[in-house]
C-alpha cells in the first residue's frame, strides 16, 4: 500500500485523562496521542519520550508501549485503522497486557511503501501546528452528523500525510542546516539537545533522522569535525599540542588525545612528527 491509498477508519477520537500503567501493553490499531496537559513519560520500541503540552505521537499497529503519567496528565487519543478493511467493527479496540498470558491478537495492518514512520511511530515535541486536524475530526467524529464518519477519516488522512510531508521534504535541509551549524560552531559546548532545539524537533527524533540521512549520529558528526580541524591545525600551526583541544571544543586533553588515537591511529604527537612538512 502506498501513500495516496490510505483510506483511514477513525474508531475512537476524544479527550481523556489518561491513567498510568505499570505494564506495557500492544495495540491493535493505530493511534495518535496530542498532549493536553500535563506531562507523561513514553517507552516505545526501546526509545523514551516525554510527553508534554503539544507534542504529537504517532505509533502504528502492533506497537508495544507504556505510559506513566501523573494525575493530571489528559490527552487527545485518536484510534484507527490505515484502511477500512475491518469497517464493520466500530468499537474501540482495547490493547492487550503484555503481562498476561493472552492468545496473541491478529493484526490487521498493511505496511505502507513510501513512508517509513506510518510503520513504526513518530514524536514530535511540537506538534502544535497539526491540532487544526485534530480539532476538526474531534467536532466531525464526536458531533454525529450526516457522514460524520466519512468527515472525519478524510481529514485524518490530510493529518497523516501532512505529517509524512513535514518530516520526509525537510528531512535534507534539516540535516543540512545542522551540518553547516556544526561546521561553523564546533569549538561550542554544543548538546544534541542544543541541535535539536535549533532544528524544532525532539533530540532522538534529530539523532534518528541525522543518522538516516549521513550515516553518522549527532555526536559522530561532530566528533568527526572537531578532530578534522585540530589535524589542520597541528599540521597547519606552530600552535602547542596543548592548546588545541580547547579551540576545536574538547574540555581536556587526555580526552581530546583519545578520541584523535581512535580516528587516526596515532596520537597527535606522532601525527604531527610523521606527518608535518611530508604532504
């Protein structure tokens, strides 16, 4: 299945207060949680997020995961299917306890070809600019109006492409603009989640897509380029081994001497003896 043949069936779409659990659970359908308030703690797939007023998550059916929540912790949940192949049940499917010895479920999920996240999940920490979807199928789904089933599957369709455009067209020139960032700013004490702030998106979602996209995590890539431009600079400079370090961003130098073995194979006395006035 494709992009373009998405035919979404919406079989839940409320605001509720969520309850935590001490156990994780599978789910048989879609899902898409917007925070209202409060905040939460996610585990999916081995990643953790945290939930907070305007994030978005997105996980696709079949995923297992769990939510710890305080008290005052409310969510919109959106429950559907990618297609309408099981339209004629229109009940909320419940998850299923992982700690609770259950026939598995059958899964009725079609992988789509051309958009990675709509298999898996997606987190964005601000995910405010896709309430407009959200508000829209609340007030079709929950008003009961003529078609208000057809109303509010078609919006949520323009939701999940939406959210397929916002992190697929930009993904090169977000990973571009934070490439360049780096090169211009290496000697900083820069975080990934300094990055990812500067880029709009959650730090693993940044590392995640940064990795897809070059092969390198966050901290290889900058790793990469402040040992790039100390081994200019001992080869370049009369500058002392000692000083280096500080200039290209590393706190000490036992640290920085390490990570250069590791990349070069020699320490940087022995790179700029063999090297320096060779090439």
């Amino acid at each position: 299945m494709k992009l373009c043949d998405l035919n979404p069936h919406l079989r839940f779409a409320s605001q509720i207060k969520y309850q935590t659990s001490d156990y994780p659970v599978k789910v048989r359908d879609c899902r898409i949680f917007y925070t209202v308030n409060g905040k939460a703690d996610i585990f999916i797939e081995n990643q953790h997020y945290q939930l907070s007023p305007g994030s978005l998550m997105y996980c696709a059916c079949g995923s297992q995961y769990n939510i710890l929540s305080p008290e005052n912790f409310s969510l919109v949940s959106l429950n559907f299917d990618l297609t309408q192949e099981n339209n004629s049940w229109i009940l909320p499917y419940a998850p299923v306890s992982l700690t609770k010895k259950e026939p598995d479920f059958p899964i009725s999920f079609q992988p789509v070809e051309d958009s990675d996240f709509l298999n898996s999940h997606l987190f964005l920490q601000d995910g405010s600019r896709f309430y407009r979807y959200i508000e829209k199928i609340l007030k079709a789904f929950n008003g009961n109006s003529l078609y208000f089933r057809e109303i509010s599957s078609s919006v949520l369709k323009e939701l999940l492409i939406d959210l397929h455009c916002q992190i697929k067209v930009p993904a090169r020139s977000t990973v571009d603009f934070i490439m360049n960032y780096i090169d211009e700013n290496y000697e900083k004490d820069l975080t990934n989640k300094d990055l990812a702030t500067l880029a709009g998106y959650h730090e693993y979602y940044l590392n995640r897509l940064f990795l897809s996209s070059t092969g390198s995590s966050l901290h290889g890539y900058l790793l990469k380029v402040r040992l790039t431009r100390a081994a200019h600079l001992i080869l370049n400079t009369d500058l002392a081994l000692q000083d280096i370090p500080e200039r290209v961003g590393f706190n000490s130098y036992p640290h920085f001497s390490s990570y250069f073995h590791k990349q070069f194979g020699v320490s940087p006395t022995q790179y700029r003896k063999s090297l320096k006035n060779r090439i």
